[in-house]
C-alpha cells in the first residue's frame, strides 16, 4: 500500500526498511504532531529525538511546501502495518555512532515560498530540495551515504530487487562527452522527463510533471 513502509534495503551498513508514514496511530505517524513530522523532514530529527537516516534530504523545503506535505501525509487513509526496525552491521553501528551521530539540518535559510516559473532558482529548488535528481545522480558511498561523486555527476547502485542488476542514474551535467544535458534538445529532455519508469522497477516515475511555461 502507498506509504506504508517495510521496503528493504540491504547496503554495508545494515539492513534498513523504510517507515509506514500513513497517519495509522499504531504503525505510522498518526501519534505524531505535525509540528514533528515537520522537524523530521527539515532537521533530521525523529519523534525520539534521535538523529534521522539522511537517505532522501528534503531539508531545503519551504514552508509553503513543508506544510503542503504535511497536510498531504495527514489527508492518506491510515494503513496498519508493523515495519520492521532497522538492523545496523557492526559498520552501520560505528558509522551511526559517528558520522550519522548529529542529524543534518538545511544548508541555508528554506525560503518561506517556493518559487515558481521557467527559471534558473526554481529548477534549483525542484532539483535540489524536491524531487532530489541529484540524490541518485550523484555517487554515494554506500558505507556512509556521503556524496563522494561529482554533483550530478552520474552514479551506479545496486538494485534491491535483482542484486545482479546494477543501476546507472547518468551524468545530468553539461559535460560534452559523457553530460545527458549537453546531447539533448529542451524538447528532448521533457520528453524523456514524461517517459518516466522506461525500465521495470525503474526508480525514475516522473510521467507526471506537468506541461512547462516556455520562455
């Protein structure tokens, strides 16, 4: 069911199962106040007071979204299902301990709007703090979860499903011979964008963004 949890994801630092976040009192954030729905989204901390898992950084959301997604979370039918808890590797343990210790805040100040518009600050926004391209499209380590790649720079990760499938999110840079941007035509990037989930079990669903403002 749509936002309940239990995925899994098998990586060096242990075994980690997304949490059911559908506004189920027992099983998901029905208990929770917004107010920490919230700190969980912007600031890394969980309803524990505990650092989050960094894995999908929404920190740069603004207020306008934040609240939208918290309304959002809060408007789903409540779904009863027991997620698993989380089990860290001795890796996992130490990297907890240590480098994933403190939670991770915003960069900078969220705008309280976001913006709007075919331009350079809102593809910024949509690109960094929304659906967060560069969360796949940039190389991790897998021990840690640290950028260690080039921004946007393209990566490759494991599929959970098939581990003898490896995924390959591309180089989105300008870059002239291994950049996507720099073969393809505006035309041709919003089609590709519309295509969405080409490959089964494909993580790139974008067949839904809506029609663009031309310049």
């Amino acid at each position: 069911m749509p936002l309940s949890g239990g995925f899994r994801f098998n990586i060096p630092p242990g075994r980690f199962h997304p949490r059911n976040i559908t506004p189920d009192e027992e099983t998901g954030i029905g208990r929770f106040s917004d107010g920490a729905i919230a700190r969980a989204l912007r600031y890394g901390v969980g309803h524990d007071g505990r650092a989050l898992l960094p894995f999908m950084e929404m920190q740069g959301l603004s207020d306008e979204d934040l609240v939208a997604v918290v309304s959002y979370l809060r408007s789903q039918p409540p779904v009863r299902n027991v997620v698993p808890a989380h089990q860290f590797s001795l890796l996992g343990r130490i990297v907890k301990a240590t480098v994933l210790a403190n939670p991770v805040g915003p960069k900078e100040t969220p705008p309280r709007l976001n913006p709007h518009g075919p331009t350079v600050e809102n593809g910024r926004y949509l690109v960094e703090s929304v659906a967060n391209c560069w969360a796949c499209h940039t190389q991790r380590d897998f021990k840690t979860g640290a950028m260690v790649g080039p921004h946007l720079g393209g990566s490759h990760m494991p599929d959970e499903i098939n581990p003898k499938r490896i995924w390959a999110p591309p180089n989105l840079t300008t870059e002239p011979t291994t950049g996507r941007l720099a073969r393809f035509t505006e035309d041709q990037f919003i089609a590709r964008m519309r295509a969405g989930r080409r490959d089964p079990g494909s993580p790139m669903p974008l067949a839904g963004i809506p029609q663009p403002q031309r310049r």
